[in-house]
C-alpha cells in the first residue's frame, strides 16, 4: 500500500508453499499448535531472562524464530532472531521490551495465519 512502512506480519509466498506443500488441513493445524506452543517460548523468555540463563534464553528465541520462519511470520522472526543473536542484554528492561514487541507481533501472525487459512 502507498506510504505503508510497516512490513506485513506474514509473507505470503512462504505460507502459500507450505499450505500447496503439506495441504491446507495440516497447516491448519499446524497453526493451531504454533497458537499454543508460542506464548510458552515467550513465557520460557521472560524466566530465562529474569534467572539470567543465557542457554535457555537463547534456546528459546531460537525455536520461536525455526517456528515462526515456517509460517512466514516474518516480523516475529525477525524479533526472535534479533533475540537469539542478542544474547542476555545488559539490560533487563532491554530484553523485555523486546520480548513485548515479540508477544505483539505473535499476536499479530496468528491472526494473520488464521486469516489466511480461512482464505
């Protein structure tokens, strides 16, 4: 759209080959239980970062990132990774607003995601 900066929360192309590839029931469900399974990578951030692990933190960014790069989810990707790559910022508040920005933007995909698999 004209003037529109903000990237979309999924790129089409990708969802489109993974519904023509695994069929449009499976990633139906596929997407259900990235629903579920998300907000708990998130939650597995936040406790990671409040313990200070860095592996677990680190670990769960990454597995945010593998999931959402299937769906196309690439804004929340790029968070996650962002996360991933990041480490343990020195400052807590840092990480955290990151993780918020990750929570929206996953809110965002799912929402997107269902949309397209009614579509």
């Amino acid at each position: 759209m004209e003037g529109e900066t903000e990237m979309e929360p999924i790129d089409k192309a990708v969802f489109d080959e993974l519904r023509d590839t695994a069929g449009a029931d499976f990633v139906a469900e596929l997407v259900g239980t990235f629903e579920e399974e998300a907000p708990q990578m998130l939650a597995d951030l936040r406790t990671a970062r409040a313990a200070g692990d860095a592996e677990t933190f680190r670990r769960a960014a990454h597995s945010l990132k593998s999931n959402s790069t299937t769906f196309g989810a690439v804004q929340l990707a790029a968070l996650a990774r962002a996360l991933e790559l990041g480490g343990l910022a020195p400052d807590a508040a840092q990480d955290l607003a990151a993780i918020d920005a990750a929570q929206a933007a996953l809110r965002q995909a799912v929402a997107a995601l269902k949309e397209r698999c009614r579509g």
